[in-house]
C-alpha cells in the first residue's frame, strides 16, 4: 500500500471537517426545531383548556339564563292562569246573577200580571 498524500490527506482532513461542521449545524437546527416544535406544542395545549375553561363558562352562565328564564314563563304562566281561573268564576257568578235577576223579572212580571188580572176584574 501506498502512503497517503500529504495533499490528499489534506482534502479528505478538509472533507471530514466540512461534513463535521455540517452535522452539527444541522443537529442543532435540528434541537432549535424540536423546542420550537415543543415550545407550540405547549402553546396549543394551553390554549385547547383555556378554550375548555371559556366553553364550561360559557354553558353554565347559558344554564343559569335558562333556568331564570323558566322561572320566569312559568310565573308569567301562573299568573295568567290565575286571572283565567278569576275570570271564570266572575262569569260563574255573573251567570248566576243573570238567572237571578231573570227569576226575579219573570215573577215580578207574573205577580204583576196577576194584579192587572185583578184590578180589572174588579
């Protein structure tokens, strides 16, 4: 076997050191992307439960406007069906009022049609 060259021992001394150097420019390109990478991961994750955390909010205050907002149909309903229930016992008792009043009439008519009947067979 032959001895090396001193200048091709040289070029491959120069290669080597060029590979080297760019192994390790990538390796750490590499690390800077992989913190980068962790870094948005972290990110995303913070933002996905906050996002959660505004969600729960977000359906517990809808829940709380539903619940007051059944509350209040159902007083307004109950209200309406007491003045309803009012009215028809107003109409009850004016019904039978009426039937009073029309009893009183008919015999008031017939007691004075008896007394006309009377007078003029006097």
């Amino acid at each position: 076997m032959a001895a090396p060259s001193s200048d091709g021992g040289s070029a491959a001394l120069s290669a080597y050191q060029r590979v080297k150097e760019r192994l390790v420019g990538l390796s750490l390109e590499l690390d800077d992307k992989e913190r980068t990478m962790a870094l948005l991961c972290a990110a995303i994750e913070k933002e996905r439960a906050q996002g959660q955390r505004e969600l729960e909010a977000l359906a517990a205050e809808l829940r709380r406007r539903l619940e007051a907002k059944t509350r209040e149909d159902k007083k307004c309903l109950q209200e309406a069906l007491e003045r309803c229930d009012a009215l028809v016992a107003s109409k009850a008792e004016q019904a039978a009022l009426v039937k009073r009043g029309v009893g009183l009439v008919t015999r008031l008519g017939e007691e004075t049609a008896k007394r006309v009947k009377e007078a003029l067979e006097e």
